[in-house]
C-alpha cells in the first residue's frame, strides 16, 4: 500500500473516539551531538505509549490534544522514507479528517522543525518553533508555558536530556496543565543509527502516575545516568580493562545512595575489587550492601558456583562474614 494511503487509513479514526490529552512537551535535535529527543508532561495516566515518538537519525515527533498517536509512527516512517519534518507534517495533517483538534510537533535529523496547533485545541493553546526545536502545550493554566520552555531550553547548560528537563520544569512553573499533572516521558537517541537500536536509545523513560511527574523524571534520568556508568563497567570487566571497570563502579556508586538501587551498585563495585585481588577493600562495600538486604551474602556464595567469584574458601568466607559494625 503506498504511503500516503496508509496515512489515509491509519487517521480513520472518529475524533469523539480519541482521548484528549492535555499536554506539554518539546522535540528537539542537539546540534552538537545530533541527538534527537521528545520530553512530555501530561494530566493523563501513562502518557508516554501515547505522545512521544524518537529514531536515532531519523527524528522525533510529538502528537497530543485530541491525540492521534498514528501521527508519530506514521511521521518517523515518512522522514526515513526522505520526508523532511515540514512535508510529514503536511501529509498527516492533509489526510486528517480532523486537523482541527491535533497538535503536533516534528524535529528530523537535519534540525528542520515543524508544528501545528488545530484551531480547536482547548486553550490556552499554541507552539513556539526555535533554532532545533519546538515546544508545544494546550489546556494550559496560562499562555506563557510555550515562551518559558523556550527560554529554558535555550539557556540551559548541559546534553539534550537535561535540557529537555529544564524546559519541562519551566513549563511547571509557569503552571502547566489546567487540571495538574500525572505522567511524563521522555526518549533520546542517537543522532546517528548504530544498527543496533537497543544502543540507540540512550534515554527512554516514563513517569505513569505520580502527583509531581516532572520531578520523578528527573530522578529517573539522574538514576539512569548512575546506570550507565554501571553498565560501561561491565564492558570493561569484558573487555579485561580491570581499572576502568572499577572507576566507573565507583562512579556510579557515588551518584546515588545505596538504598535507591537496593545495594546494586556497591555490590557489583565489590565484586570488581574481589576479582581484582583487592578483597580488603572490597569489604566495607560488601558490608553497605549486606545493610541495605542481607540476600546479597546468599548471591557472593552463588556467584562462586558459576565462577564470578573466586573459587576460594578463605574469601568467600571473608566476604559473607561482613557485618554491620565489624
């Protein structure tokens, strides 16, 4: 079927069927790294299957109001089709029997933006497109959420994620949603396609229901960030670079408190330092890790059975005889 006519009946849809999601978000590619991302906030439960959409090379896309979630999709597979955002956006919105309630917004891998806000979204309505980027809200307290995220987005420091956060908060400051808030998402990937989508995606995740959605996002994407540092400490154990596995362990143990991964962190740190020969110092991380949950010691003794640990009486015992205070 060709593309067009997939559009075509993918917007079928009768608009009283569809679910108006009052919303926030941006779309924005990182002219720097070539990062794409979409961050989104919402008075609606689990907001992130339905508004966010990303590619890594391709794009990301925004769809709410009376959402029609095909719009996302549908514009990713028209941009890698060749599609700049401004001819995807006109394609969905000239199928759609009812642009008229839609509100989308589309960045593609070249920085092109494109946005629309139907005449007869609930006010207050509207999009501010910048340099990359474009935010977007409707059913807002006031109208000057779009103009603060811009600023917000726009003077913040740091990689895509963070400033896709900055501009969501300020969006809250300047009151959000009418009704309050429930649910955020956000996605990024890679700017460039590795082949390897898993690997693409260097962020992507939802706040489902929580009464300060933004805020838990942050603390999503700072403990994501710890988590990174985990796993390129896993690929150095891999790769046999046994100090690069414990500087990143290290670093990740150190951005967040034990209690929050449950031990996680400190834990595999430990096991790092017992592999590299370094049990003493391994012992006060066991020791945090055994506070937090005591079926950790249980793990050290079944780790050795499939050789993640040394085979060795003298330091297994070591190792699980750790107490609090000893």
């Amino acid at each position: 079927m060709p593309l067009l006519a997939l559009v075509v009946a993918a917007l079928a849809t009768p608009v009283s069927a569809q679910r108006p999601v009052s919303t926030y978000s941006i779309v924005a590619r990182d002219s720097a790294s070539g990062q794409l991302g979409v961050a989104v906030q919402s008075h609606w439960f689990s907001v992130g299957p339905l508004v966010p959409w990303a590619k890594a090379g391709v794009g990301a896309v925004a769809t709410q109001s009376f959402v029609e979630v095909s719009y996302g999709p549908l514009a990713l597979e028209m941009m890698e089709a060749g599609r700049t955002a401004e001819e995807a956006l006109r394609g969905l919105v000239a199928a759609d029997p009812h642009p008229e309630v839609r509100q989308v917004a589309i960045v593609d891998a070249h920085g092109i933006v494109a946005a629309h806000t139907g005449d007869m979204d609930i006010a207050n309505a509207s999009h501010h497109i910048g340099k990359g980027y474009s935010v977007q809200a409707n059913m807002m307290l006031d109208s000057t959420v779009p103009a603060a995220m811009a600023r917000a987005y726009e003077s913040s420091k740091g990689d895509l994620a963070e400033r896709l956060l900055a501009a969501l908060e300020a969006a809250q400051g300047e009151g959000g949603d009418i009704r309050g808030r429930q649910s955020a998402a956000i996605i990024v990937v890679s700017g460039t396609p590795s082949g390897r989508p898993w690997e693409d995606r260097l962020f992507d995740l939802r706040v489902e229901d929580n009464p300060h959605p933004v805020a838990e996002l942050r603390r999503l994407v700072h403990l994501a960030r710890a988590y990174q540092h985990m796993n390129a400490g896993d690929e150095a154990v891999t790769n046999g670079d046994v100090d690069g596995a414990l500087r990143e362990y290290s670093t990740a143990a150190s951005m967040v408190p034990d209690e929050a991964t449950n031990g996680e962190m400190v834990f595999w740190h430990a096991v790092a330092l017992v592999n590299a020969g370094r049990v003493d110092e391994s012992l006060p991380l066991f020791r945090r890790a055994y506070a937090v949950d005591p079926n950790w010691r249980e793990l050290v003794r079944r780790l050795r059975a499939v050789g993640q640990l040394p085979d060795d009486d003298a330091v297994i015992v070591r190792i699980t005889a750790v107490r609090d205070g000893n």
